[in-house]
C-alpha cells in the first residue's frame, strides 16, 4: 500500500488511572499499564486492564506487520517473517485484547510477482474465518489495493472492475463488510471518472451488504491545481495553511456523495497542520462514514483530543490503528481507550 507509516510521537509522561468497573468514563484519564508493555525491548504487552467496551473499540490493520509475517505460500521467508499470518488473530487477543482486524487485501492472496489482481482464494479465505472464529476476532475491512481508480479506463478499467466484484462476492467468506479502494490521483480533471467507478462497484456491492470506501490520502485524495497557483500569486495575504487540506477533504467528501459511497476518515492522512483543521475534516467526512477510522499519529495534533471529538459526534464504529511495530501501537492504543464513550454498534 502506498501509505506513510508514521512513527508515534514519544510519550508524554503520565499516571496511570484505572477505570472502574463502568464500561465507559468520562475524562481523559490514562489506561492502567500492564508490566510488560512492549516499549524500551520489553516485548509486546498484553492487553490493556479497561472493560472490555473499551477495546471492542479497537482494531488492528494486518499492515502493520507486514515486515514480520509469513504466509503459506512464502518462498523462503527471511529471518524476519516469524508470523504466520493465519495466527495474527490469536496473537491481536493475547497481547492487545482486540478483536477486530483490517486486511492489506495482498495479505490474503499469493500477490507474488506483482500479481496485485489474483483473485481471493475462497479455500484459503475459509482457513483464515476458522481462525478468526477460533480466536473470536472479527474481519472489519480488506483495503483493496487493485489499482488506482481516478484514472482508469477501458481495458485497465474493465480489469479492475472484474477484480473488484470478486473481492465483493469473497468478503463474505471473511464476514467482512467493508472493502477500501485506491482513490491516489483524484483531483478536479479524474473527478468525474473516479465518481463513475466508484459508483459501478458500490452498486454492485450494496445488495450484498458492503460498503466501499475510501481514506483520506496525503490531503484527502489529491491537490488541485488551484492551491499551487494560489501560491504563485505574488501579491496578497498570507496562504492559509489549513486550505488545501480543506479543498482536498472537500473534493473528497463530494465525490463520496456522488458515488453513494463512504468515507474511511485517516487522521493520520488529512495533511491537517493543527488540531482544529482535523476536526475540520472529522465533521465534514463523519456523515458518510463507513464505521471505520484509520489512526496514526502526528506532532500537529493530539489523538485522545482527536478521539474525544470523533465520540461527541456521535461514532460507535473502529478505531483502527495504522502504525509499524508494537511499541508504537502500544502508545496509540493507550491514547485511544481511555477517550471512547460510545459502545460499539457498527
């Protein structure tokens, strides 16, 4: 996937605060650390001591292992491919109490030689629901990265398209009810033909009960030309930087629109430069949200803040942590649970 992975901001010193036995609290009080936490070589924790409310919350996007994981038909793994994916929804309840997970779709087939369009195998896809059975975690979202959909056309498209509908119709093997497209490239001139794609899948897939979204990439999907010759200008106030994350944001949420699809908001991937321009982009995409949420973090704005926010809108769906490595997980983790209020409903 093309996505930054952002390294965690280091921790701000804190207390520990437990939380009672109510499945929800107000405040912003800090999860009680468990001994082993994963940070400073200490291995990879185990789950946080808070209701279980709390981290039904949570979800873990399998990209956030890539480095580390093998898979059945992985040609010599090297030394440090010690996971098989099959057992990364136990290892998500033994060290994170979560059970919830996000497929990278090229997780869950032989994408060997690029091969990025193969389609599911509905023999290995039934593999993979029996462990998710087995250790009670639940498939919220695949992202599938099949290609980039603003700038498709004929052939490429029709290719797409084909593949596309085989994701649909394997995702319910996986009880999966959300699948993620590529939308890199969108702007004011690939507007209209990202609309028309994104509109033929989710027409497809609707009647079969998924829901197709998007993230914000970058600024929301793509810069237009307007910002860059705002710029040029030599004459006039100074830019404002939260514009362009405005514009982008925006495009996006009327695309969504058009297509009848949903937005998948990225906190991480709004391009916000402050606290209040993510919040910006929260309410804007928060109407269509699909029930999933990617977090990373950033040193512009504060995650607990960031989640307190998304919670007084109103969302009951998955924060889904998009970070490389548990220490880093482990911080994010510990900033989002003690600031959910909603139960979980999506």
């Amino acid at each position: 996937m093309n996505r930054r992975i952002f390294l965690a901001r280091t921790a701000s010193a804190a207390t520990g605060v437990a939380f009672g036995n109510a499945a929800f609290a107000q405040g912003t009080a800090t999860t009680a650390a468990p001994q082993n936490r994963g940070a400073g070589g200490r291995g990879p924790g185990t789950p946080a001591n808070v209701a279980a409310a709390r981290l039904a919350r949570v979800s873990l996007m399998t990209l956030n292992f890539s480095s580390m994981l093998k898979f059945p038909w992985s040609q010599n793994p090297n030394e440090n491919q010690t996971l098989s994916v099959l057992d990364l929804p136990q290892m998500y309840q033994d060290v994170y109490g979560v059970s919830h997970i996000e497929f990278q779709h090229n997780h869950l087939i032989d994408s060997t030689g690029n091969q990025q369009q193969r389609p599911p195998d509905p023999d290995f896809f039934r593999q993979m629901r029996a462990k998710l059975d087995a250790a009670k975690v639940t498939a919220t979202q695949v992202n599938i990265e099949i290609g980039e959909i603003p700038n498709l056309s004929g052939e490429a498209r029709d290719k797409w398209m084909i593949s596309a509908r085989q994701w649909v119709e394997a995702a319910p093997i996986l009880g999966v009810k959300r699948l993620m497209l590529n939308q890199t490239g969108l702007n004011e001139e690939t507007k209209a033909n990202c609309i028309s794609v994104w509109k033929e899948i989710q027409d497809y897939a609707k009647p079969r009960g998924i829901k197709i979204s998007a993230e914000t990439r970058g600024a929301g999907g793509g810069r237009g030309r307007g910002a860059a010759g705002d710029a040029a200008q030599p004459s006039g106030p100074p830019p404002d930087p939260r514009a362009a994350p405005r514009a982008a944001y925006t495009l996006l949420e009327n695309v969504i629109e058009a297509a009848g699809g949903y937005s998948n908001i990225d906190i991480g991937g709004v391009g916000a430069p402050d606290q209040q321009t993510l919040h910006d982009a929260i309410k804007a995409l928060y109407p269509t949200s699909s029930g999933n949420m990617h977090i990373k973090s950033s040193p512009n704005w504060d995650i607990g803040a960031a989640v307190r926010f998304t919670e007084s809108l109103g969302f009951r769906g998955h924060y889904s942590i998009e970070l490389n490595g548990h220490p880093a997980i482990r911080q994010v983790y510990d900033q989002i649970l003690p600031n959910v209020t909603n139960p979980l409903t999506e």
